[in-house]
C-alpha cells in the first residue's frame, strides 16, 4: 500500500509528466481544453451507465481513471496559473464549512452585538414588535410601520409600476437587525446610531452603508422573483450570497458567514410573504435568539 499522497505532492509529481511545455495559459490553453475534453468523457461514461445500466461492467473503472485524467488537468492548470492545489483544496473547504457548518448552532465568527457596550440608546433592539398596516392617503394606498402605536419612518409605496409588495422591504432590513446585528437603515429608522463615536457614526451607520444595505434588499428582491420569494426553499444560490458578502466588505458585518447570511435571508423572506399576502402584520423579533416571525394584526 502506497503512502498517502497530498495534493502538493500530486501537483509536483505531475508536473513532470506534463508535456505542452512551460507556458502559462494565455500563451498555451491546451490544459484548459483538454479539462474540457476529459469532463466530456467523463459525461460520456455516464451516459453509458443510464443507457446499459449494470451491464457496463466497466464504469466504475472508467469513471476511476476519467476522473484521475481531470486532476490532471486540475493540477496543471493551478500550477499553470501559480497556485498551489492544497491551498486551492483547503481554501474550498474553508468556504464549504463556512456556509454549511457541520453544528446547527455554529459559534458566531465576529460579536454578537457590534454594539456591546453603547448605552441602550445607541444600541439595535433586542426585541422587537413591529406593525405594519396599509392605510390611504390622499387617495392612495400606502404602508405605516409603528411601534407601540407610534409611527417609524415614512408612509411607503412600491416605487413600481405594478404592485410587488417591496412596501414591506423594511421586513428585511430588521430581519438583518435582529438575526445580524447589523442595519444601517434599522438604525437611522429607530433612532439608535452611535452617535457617542463620530467615525463609527459616519462609517458604519452612515449613508454609503445604508446604501449598501437598501442596494442589498433590492438585488436579493430581483432575484427572488424568479425563485417564488424563495417559498419552500431551503437555500439560496451561492453566486447571490458571494454578491452579498463582497458588498457589505467593507463594514463590520464583514465577519458574518454565508451560511448566516442565507438564514437571515430566509427568515426575512418567510415573514415577508406572510405580510405581502395578509396585507399588513406584525415582525416579532428576538435578537438573542436570532428568530423573526409574522404575527397577524389585531385590530
């Protein structure tokens, strides 16, 4: 039995046997195109399987070796392009537990509260009961959030041409309070910046990161109309997430994982379409626990 083998090993090693000399892939594509060329003939040995079922007695040797000619290809290419396999492999599985923690409860990366230690003035609620009820004004239909009868903010419209239901947005900014940490906008909106720290005040709290989050709610609204406002679904696309994360870099919810992300968008959108389809309703929130529910009005 033969030692194990790393997969910086298997990248030197196989390194020795490559033959399309040492150019790097803007000079020479011809590993990208043989990846290509195997994945194809991997695909091509799955289709035989469905086609003959266990009478392709080979399969499993064939889709052994297809695979093997794919790292190959994998290794040179990374070598190729000046990275090293085992990093690339250790990096994936970084990402991989990160949004897909093996603990339902993971351990939470940054603070739970970025605002520990403000007075309770400048800090985002820890419970939270919100009503959101339609009500006409000047002939037209539009939306008021209260707390404890007082209203919060502006009367709201769709701002479309039709009606979507994004009135009720502001569900998801204080699903981002509640399960985040984090809200900009839920902080102008209730009246809790920092404002006992300028720059926190200015940077964290202030207009690029609020138009960082209402950016946010809009790219994740686009894309969950074409995903039923993610009804019955129990994830949400990768390439959304990643968009997610790269834009909220530059702010202290920097630490928040995908998989948190994916949660708060869930439940955001869980108490949103309750609301969109009663009409109006309550946001209950608790910040300890990290959970959001719809509550129906009352009177």
């Amino acid at each position: 039995m033969t030692d194990p083998l790393s997969f910086r090993e298997y990248q030197t090693l196989a390194s020795a046997t490559d033959k399309t000399d040492n150019a790097d892939l803007l000079s020479n594509p011809v590993p990208l195109l043989g990846l290509a060329g195997e994945v194809g003939s991997l695909l091509t040995e799955y289709k035989k399987f469905l086609r003959d079922g266990t009478k392709y007695r080979p399969f499993q040797d064939q889709v052994a070796e297809e695979i093997g000619d794919v790292l190959w290809y994998l290794a040179t290419i990374a070598r190729k392009a000046g990275l090293d396999l085992e990093d690339i492999a250790n990096e994936n599985l970084a990402k991989l537990h990160e949004r897909w923690p093996a603990s339902s409860q993971p351990e939470l990366l940054g603070p739970r509260f970025y605002d520990e230690g403000f007075d309770a003035s400048e800090q985002l609620p820890r419970d939270l009961r919100v009503e959101f009820r339609q009500v006409v004004d000047q002939g037209a239909t539009k939306l008021e959030m209260s707390i404890d009868g007082e209203r919060q903010g502006n009367l709201l419209t769709d701002n479309a041409h039709y009606d979507d239901g994004y009135r009720f947005h502001d569900v998801f900014h204080l699903t981002n309070a509640i399960m985040l940490g984090w809200s900009p906008v839920s902080r102008k909106l209730l009246g809790c910046k920092r404002k006992s720290i300028p720059q926190l005040d200015e940077v964290e709290d202030g207009a690029r990161a609020a138009i960082t989050e209402e950016a946010i709610s809009a790219v994740v609204f686009g894309v969950a109309k074409d995903y039923s406002f993610f009804d019955d679904l129990h994830a949400v696309d990768f390439d959304l997430l990643r968009t997610v994360k790269t834009m909220t870099r530059p702010f202290e919810v920097r630490d928040r994982t995908y998989r948190e992300w994916e949660e708060t968008i869930l439940a955001g959108y869980e108490v949103w379409r309750e609301m969109a389809r009663a009409g109006g309703g309550v946001l209950v929130g608790d910040a300890n626990k990290r959970s959001v529910h719809f509550e129906p009005l009352t009177a």
